[in-house]
C-alpha cells in the first residue's frame, strides 16, 4: 500500500512547494489537481514522488453534445500520460450512463493512462460508478476512485461500497468529517475502522484528499498529514 496526497490541500502554492511538502513528510506520490493557481511546470518524478492521477473536472454522464468531453477527457489523458499516472479523475456530472459509455469508448486505448471515475455527485456510490464500470468492460481504459466520504454519507455501507468497485478499483481516497467540515482522520464520522479493515491486503494507492480549497479555515495539510499516513501504514502492518 503507498500513500499519496491531493494538492488540493494546498491551495496557492506552487507544485514546487507541494513537491516539498511531500518530500518532507515522506509521501510516495502526489494527486495532481488541475487548476490554473498550480501550473504543472515541474514533474514530481524528480524528487521521487509519482503521480497518482491528475484529477480533472470533466463530467462524463452530464446532459449535451460528446465533443467538447472527449476533447477534454484526451487533453486530460495526454497529461496523465506525460506525467506517467495511472490515469484522469472524472466526475458523472450526471446520470446519463449511454453518454458516459459512448466518451468512454471514443477515447478507449488512445494512452495508458485510464479514465477514473470518483464516486461523486451524480454517481456518489459504489453501486452506481460500479454499474457504470461493469457495463464498459474496458479495466484497461477505465477504473475507480473510491472517496470514503462520499458513498458512505449517501447511505451506502462500505463493505458493499468496496465489493461494487473491487474489480475495477484503481485508487482509494481517504478523509474524515464531522458533517460537512472536514477533520483530521479519525476525530470525525466516518467508519474509518470499517474501511481499514476491508483495505488490509489491498496493494494499491491511498490518498489524502485534504479540502482546504474548499473549507479554508480547517487545519493545514502538513498538520493532518502525519495522522493519515500513520493510518495508512497501520493497515500495511495488521495486513
């Protein structure tokens, strides 16, 4: 199991200053958030981080025209592939399954990198991204991202969260809350002792998706981040 972190929990700084605070706390990658504050002018492979995923904002089941999402989703990919991640992160943004099928399918095998789709919004549980999944059949094209938040807020357990996106589980993203305010892992809600133990065994990526963009006045990342890998390698050890 190796752990990563979101520069989503850095908003304003430059990937420079991420890749520092990665390197300083001993992280094995980096999630990298497009967004114009981070250019992505410098590759983290070069201090020995790898990227996870570069994580877009292309909705792939949303209403309308496929254009201008498969131009996306290939720009995206282009990137991902450059970076050698293992893929795009992708929001439903709907829950026009046939359109999202169809974006998929039109940029199927154009990179290694594959398109990821997070339990989110639209599609905010294991059953549903599953579903989704199953019916494209395409593991070499497509995958999952599991955030913990997410299905379990909306009602679904994680244990069935976990078995309706095992086959096609790329990353898991971790984080905890109290209500919509997001907390150092294990002083908020979520069963985080439920998850870890369906994780032991699991031989894939973990990360810290720490959403100081979006709640400013929660603690910064460097404080939270010596707790979540403290609960990342607790697991690699009990497994």
């Amino acid at each position: 199991m190796r752990f990563a972190i979101s520069t989503l929990g850095l908003p304003g700084a430059s990937l420079s200053e991420a890749v520092e605070v990665a390197v300083r706390h001993h992280v094995d990658g980096l999630e990298l958030r497009l967004h114009e504050d981070m250019p992505l002018d410098r590759d983290p492979r070069e201090a020995g981080l790898e990227v996870v995923a570069v994580c877009g904002y292309v909705r792939i089941a949303e209403p309308g025209p496929d254009d201008a999402v498969v131009a996306a989703l290939r720009e995206q990919l282009a990137l991902a592939d450059r970076f050698g991640a293992l893929g795009v992160r992708v929001f439903p943004g709907g829950r026009d399954v046939e359109a999202a099928l169809r974006r998929l399918e039109a940029v199927a095998g154009e990179t290694r990198a594959r398109v990821l789709v997070e339990t989110h919004d639209h599609m905010p549980t294991g059953a549903a991204v599953g579903a989704l999944l199953d019916r494209f059949a395409r593991p070499d094209a497509a995958g999952a991202i599991w955030d913990v938040l997410h299905p379990w807020r909306n009602g679904e357990d994680p244990a069935a969260t976990f078995e309706a996106l095992r086959g096609h589980l790329a990353y898991v993203q971790i984080k905890d809350a109290a209500g919509t305010t997001p907390r150092p892992m294990g002083l908020g809600e979520v069963p985080l002792d439920v998850v870890a133990g369906l994780l032991r065994g699991y031989p894939g990526w973990v990360s810290l998706e720490w959403e100081k963009a979006w709640h400013p006045d929660v603690e910064p990342l460097e404080e939270v981040i010596p707790g979540a890998r403290e609960w990342v390698r607790s697991i690699a050890r009990s497994g």
